[in-house]
C-alpha cells in the first residue's frame, strides 16, 4: 500500500487515423481492484499523449493487469495503408513512491547513501591533521527492518600509519529484526595509528578546520525470503569519536595561559644544617621546548627555601626574573625540541647567597602564554612527547669552606630487641666513624621517641674526629681516617634508651678561618656503633 506515489501513463498513436477514444483501467489480478483508470481522447496519428494518476492509498497485491476497454478511430477520408506491426503504444512508469507497507521478496538495495561532514568543538584549537595513539569509532545502530542490513563505514580522508591509500574502511553486519522488534548493535572501531584528515571533503574550501568528512551506505542484504516493511519501519545510525588520545596534531592551537607555582625538593642540601661559603657557583636554566607552538614565558619569582631556619631567597637576575622571555617553537621535520639556556653567576645575580641559603626546596611562580600571536597559517604542531619544561643545573665548587655545617641522617632503632636487655645495668658505647674528608668534625648521636624528640644524646665530649690526610699532588685525601669515640651510659640513662625508636647522627663540619677545602663527590662518613653491656646477675 503505497502513502504516496504516481503512475505516469504514455500513449503513443502509431496509426494514420485519429484515436478519438481510448479506456484503460490497471487492475489487481488477485482481487480486482482498481488501481488506475482513465480515457484519452483525440490522439493524432504519430503523436502522443501523457497522463499521471495518483497512487495514493492504493493497495497493490502482486499482480497488475493491465485491460483496453475500448479503442475508437475517427473513419478515413480514403483508403489507408496500415503497418500490421503498428498499432496504439503504452508506455507506463511509477514515481516517488512512498509504501506505507509492502510485503515482497526485497533485492539488494541501498537503504540509506549519507556522507557527513562533522565539525567537532575543540575549544580554540583549530585541527588539520591528527593521528590518533588510541581512540575508537563508536556506533550504534536500531533497526526494525526484518533483512540483514550491512553497513559501509568509511572515513576516506585517512590513512593507516599515515598512508592515506589504507583509509579507514569498516564493514558491518546488523542481523534481521524479529517482527515486532528492535535489532540494536553497538560496534567500536578502533582508530589506533590512524592519521585523519579534519579538513573536510574538500581541504581546498571551506571548513579548513575540526570537520571529519565520512561516508555510510546501508544496504539490505538479499535473502530471497517474503518480508514486511512499513513506515512504521525505520533503521537508526548514531556514530561519534571517543576516548580520543592523540599521537600528533597540526593546526592551530589558540592562545592559552598556565600559571604555576610549584615546589622543587632539593634533595641533596636538605640534609644539611649550619653555614657554608661557595668560593663560586653558578646555575644553568636550560629551557626545552618540544612543542611546535610559540610561547611566551614569565617567571615571576625563583625562591630559595629553607624551612629549617624559616629563610627564604628570591633569586634576582636582569633580564630573566619578571620579565617575558619568547620561547621560539620546535623544529619538524625532524622533530627537534627548542632549547635555551640562561646562566645564573655572581656577577649577574645573586645566586651565591641563594645556594648558600641550604635550600631544601625551590619555590617557583611562572606563568606561560601560549601561541601570543597567532599567524593563522595553522602550521603549529603538538607531538606526543611534547612537553615544555626549565631543568637546574648547579656547578658547585670544590673548593668552600664550612661554618658550623651540619650533615644529619635519621634511621630506626630498637634496643629493646636486644636479647634480656631488661637485665642490662649499664654500657659502654663505640662509635667507629671512618673520615673520608679533608677536615676534622664532630659527631654525636641523638636518640628519638616516636615524635622526633630528642631523650638521650652521646659523644657530647671528646668527639672529634680526625681529618683524613691530603695527598699534596692530587690534593684529594689518601683514604678514610678511622676515629674511635667513646661513651658510658648508666642504668638511670638506660631506662631513657628503652624508650627511643629513632637515632639520629649528626656530623658538624667546621673549617676555621674560613680555610677552603676542596671536595669530591666520592668523599664519604661512614659509621658503626657498638656496645657492651653490664648485665645484673641473679643467683
């Protein structure tokens, strides 16, 4: 049964005489009903006639058949020659066809022929070209059609490992719907290692940018079964990108601004306690940037942090510190990151008093502005390993001298697993401190409760330790110097141990009359501690 629809009628007179009447009606062969009737008149030999009729509501059921009711000639004014193989010509054709219904034996066909243009909202960023790292297609398909639909998923403007001549093609099978019911298939297309055009069907016009050109046919699968469709019917497609993870983009990316302040652990000062004097140092800011945009960078304040003293240093330079600094972008092809470099000396900055200051950390406060001026061109590009970051590199001397400096390490600490050191009376304690350095120190060790407080310290008198010697061609030391320090603890001072958790040995350095030293990183303070002990007797 046909919603809407038209059956165009054609009648062509191959007669020498005039049609002057001619009935036709167009009939179900099953059942009878009309479906279309209508009389010409008045058709002139070699001419033709046209005529539409409305199928509109009209309920075909298999068959037509076709029946001449009546064709009736105007008499000649002579004799007339006709062709046996001439007569009265029927031409018949249907047009937009609209079935509310139909049952048949469907051929292969396509259902629905789309092609899309999606223009995706990036924020700023403007789009070219973009491999995916991962990411996935994601579609979902209702369909109430009682056949196998088959669906032809392409992106043409894509390409495989950046070969566009391996689009993206997916081909997906939607089983028939029962009667009555809804066949719904989700499907994920993976899009890994996929490079995709987002310049739309034509990079030559516009959108130039964020639009992603695809292509869908859905195509009735043929079974050579009777089957029903209806308006009622219908098939639904819904597909979008998601979990979208890029390996690369070009374009443009938009002006964007990032304020951070972050905090640095400097691990190797953070041991330290006391006063020490650089003879020089300097500091390397070497800035890398892997991006392939502009940038402009503000640092609005370095500062050296000792939370020990409650010190803090701003670090001042000219032409650094407060003022914008152009980050050029990174090079491609080849991929190589921009790097710059700013030094940091006592001459342009304050940087000695900074170290010396044992910063256990570095606050910074930056601000970054991306892509200040964009040209328009959309030639920027992000890679996956891009980033933008400032490393700080210190040349520290060896040669410095020491001011009641102090090194500290912490580490746990139990007596009470000793066996019977309950019964322990006193104890005599051997710290063997092996001296590595060029200067003699002191070491005491300080035992802790749970919460860091100090219960009991030892080697408070008489410990100091050696200076290892000096070789005078290498000026390095020929080897560690072993110190033995001696302690005695009584029972009173023992019952206070019982109740330590951590020790803590502290090292202070001292170099009088600010006497340099020089020093190398393979310098070393080793300790052992050992006791013995005076245990009560019972007899």
């Amino acid at each position: 049964k046909f919603n809407t629809g038209f059956l165009d009628l054609q009648i062509h007179n191959d007669l020498p005489v005039t049609v002057e009447t001619m009935s036709f009606r167009l009939v179900n062969k099953s059942d009878g009903i009309v479906i279309a009737s209508g009389i010409f008149t008045n058709i002139l030999p070699n001419e033709s006639v046209k005529d539409s009729f409305d199928l509109a509501g009209k309920e075909v059921t298999g068959v037509l058949l076709g029946e001449i009711i009546e064709v009736k000639t105007e008499p000649s004014s002579g004799p007339v020659l006709i062709d046996a193989d001439k007569g009265v010509r029927i031409s018949m054709n249907v047009r937009d066809l609209e079935p509310e219904y139909a049952t048949a034996v469907f051929p292969a066909q396509d259902l629905v022929t789309d092609t899309q243009e999606v223009v995706y909202n990036l924020g700023r960023a403007a789009i070219t070209e973009m491999m995916i790292s991962s990411g996935s297609v994601i579609m979902t398909v209702h369909s109430t059609i009682e056949e196998e639909i088959l669906l032809d998923y392409r992106i043409p403007l894509s390409g495989k490992d950046g070969d566009y001549n391996q689009p993206l093609v997916q081909l997906i099978s939607i089983p028939p719907a029962s009667p009555g019911e809804t066949q719904i298939v989700e499907r994920k297309i993976p899009l890994d290692n996929f490079v995709i055009s987002y310049m739309g069907k034509d990079p030559t016009q516009a959108p130039f940018f964020n639009t992603v050109y695809s292509e869908l046919v859905a195509s009735i699968v043929y079974s050579g079964k009777e089957r029903s469709i209806s308006l009622s019917d219908s098939v639904f497609i819904e597909f979008g990108f998601v979990d979208i993870k890029p390996a690369f983009a070009y374009g443009d990316f938009g002006n964007n601004e990032f304020s951070l302040v972050e905090e640095t652990e400097v691990d190797f000062l953070k041991q330290f306690d006391g006063n020490i004097n650089f003879e020089e140092v300097t500091m390397l800011v070497q800035i890398e940037n892997g991006f392939g945009i502009r940038a402009d960078l503000n640092v609005n304040s370095l500062k050296s942090v000792n939370s020990k003293t409650g010190t803090t240093i701003n670090l001042t330079r000219p032409n650094f510190i407060g003022e914008t600094i152009n980050i050029p972008k990174a090079f491609n092809p080849p991929f190589i990151p921009h790097r710059q470099g700013f030094m940091f000396n006592s001459s342009n900055s304050n940087i000695k008093s900074f170290l010396e200051n044992l910063p256990n950390k570095i606050v910074s406060d930056l601000k970054v502005k991306s892509d200040p001026s964009s040209d328009g061109y959309l030639t920027d590009f992000i890679f996956r390993e891009s980033n933008l970051k400032a490393n700080l590199q210190f040349n520290i001397p060896l040669a410095l001298s020491l001011g009641n400096l102090q090194l500290t390490q912490k580490q746990q600490f139990d007596f009470n697993k000793l066996k019977n050191f309950d019964k322990v009376k006193s104890a005599d304690f051997m710290l063997r401190v092996d001296n590595e350095f060029p200067i003699d120190i002191k070491v005491q060790m300080e035992f802790l409760d749970q919460n860091d407080t100090v219960l009991l310290v030892l080697f408070t008198d008489n410990n100091r330790v050696d200076a290892a010697d000096i070789n005078p061609g290498s000026e390095k030391t020929l080897g560690p110097k072993r110190s033995f320090l001696l302690a005695s603890v009584d029972e009173t001072n023992l019952d206070i141990l019982r109740d330590a958790v951590k020790v803590r040995t502290r090292a202070i350095f001292d170099t009088p009359g600010s006497q340099r030293y020089k020093m190398f990183s393979n310098y070393e303070l080793s300790t052992k501690l050992s006791a013995d002990f005076i245990y009560e007797q019972s007899l």
